[in-house]
C-alpha cells in the first residue's frame, strides 16, 4: 500500500502513541460513550485485518479496548 499524502506517516506514528489516543478519546467523545469505555484497556492492533465475512480491511491505525467489559476495535 503506498502513501497518498506526505504526512500520513507522521499522523500514524502520532495516532499510534497511546497517551495521545487517551487524549483524543477523553476530548473528542461524548461522555455518555466515554464512560463504557475503558481506557486502561486501550491497545493499537495490527492494522491488516480479515472481518468474519472474509472481507479484508486495512487501516491507518486501529485500537482495541473494553467497551462495557467486552472487546471492541
């Protein structure tokens, strides 16, 4: 996959850094949602990933975490 634009990798290595993700989630989602979200938890998973219906993705970062005691990306 090849990079579009010039400061895609700079974003990725930014948005892979998990203290800034903290930060965006507390900052940018509602607290209704923030609140079954559990940051202690949060992790950045391989970005290449095949869904149960075979469809395969690729993502400029993905995260992992619990949302209301279960895993979520």
């Amino acid at each position: 996959m090849s990079i579009k634009t010039p400061h895609d990798l700079i974003f990725q290595e930014y948005l892979s850094n998990l203290n800034v993700a903290k930060d965006l989630i507390e900052v940018y989602l509602p607290e209704k949602i923030r609140k079954c979200c559990d940051l202690s938890s949060l992790k950045v998973e391989p970005t290449s990933f095949v869904e149960e219906h075979l469809a395969k993705h690729q993502a400029d970062v993905l995260y992992s975490l619990r949302i209301n005691g279960e895993k979520g990306l």
